[in-house]
C-alpha cells in the first residue's frame, strides 16, 4: 500500500497532498466523507448527485444576515421571553400527550 505521511495541524485539520487532490477531483469547497474504517480513518470524494446545494451565495447569506440584525435593531427582538414560556407549555404538552399514546 502506498502512502504519504501528514501531520494533523493543532486544530486537527491535515493536508491531503496534491496528487490525490488532482487523482479525486477534490478541490476548496466542495466536501469529501470522512468515516472509520475500524483500523483508520477513510476519505471519499462526494458523488455530484449526493451533494446537497446550498441555497444562497455567501454573498446572499451575509445580505439577509444584515437584514435581520437592522431588523432587530430597529423593532426589537424577534423571539421574546413570552415565546418562550409559550415554547415550554406547547412542550409540555406534547409531553403528556406522548405519554398518554405511550411513544
């Protein structure tokens, strides 16, 4: 088997070497599977069909970001101290319905 010896950096990440990354078409951004093998750590490349997409640009993302924050500026919370009571009671609920239908 061959091989390549990396050193995890202090926060654990590593750095796959180039001729696997041009091999497997992995490049910056797009995920790879990490999984336990039982004797090591596997790598897989993402097939294009499981990939999940994200919904928004970073660009789109950041705009509706600031968007809520003026948002919340200008009115107030969004989620107050009274949903949150209203949160517990609906929980409780569901609590004693749960136990009642036996889940």
């Amino acid at each position: 088997m061959n091989y390549v010896l990396v050193t995890p950096q202090p926060r654990g990440q590593i750095t796959l070497p180039i001729k696997y990354r041009e091999k497997y078409g992995i490049i910056p951004g797009v995920p790879v599977k990490v999984f336990d093998e039982g004797t090591g750590i596997g790598i897989k490349t993402v097939e294009e069909g499981n990939m999940i997409k994200a919904k928004y640009s970073k660009a789109e993302f950041r705009r509706v970001l600031n968007d809520i924050s003026e948002y919340v500026q200008e009115n107030g919370p969004i989620w107050t101290e009274e949903d949150d009571k209203l949160r517990m009671k609906l929980k409780k609920k569901d609590k004693e319905r749960d136990k009642r239908l036996n889940w």
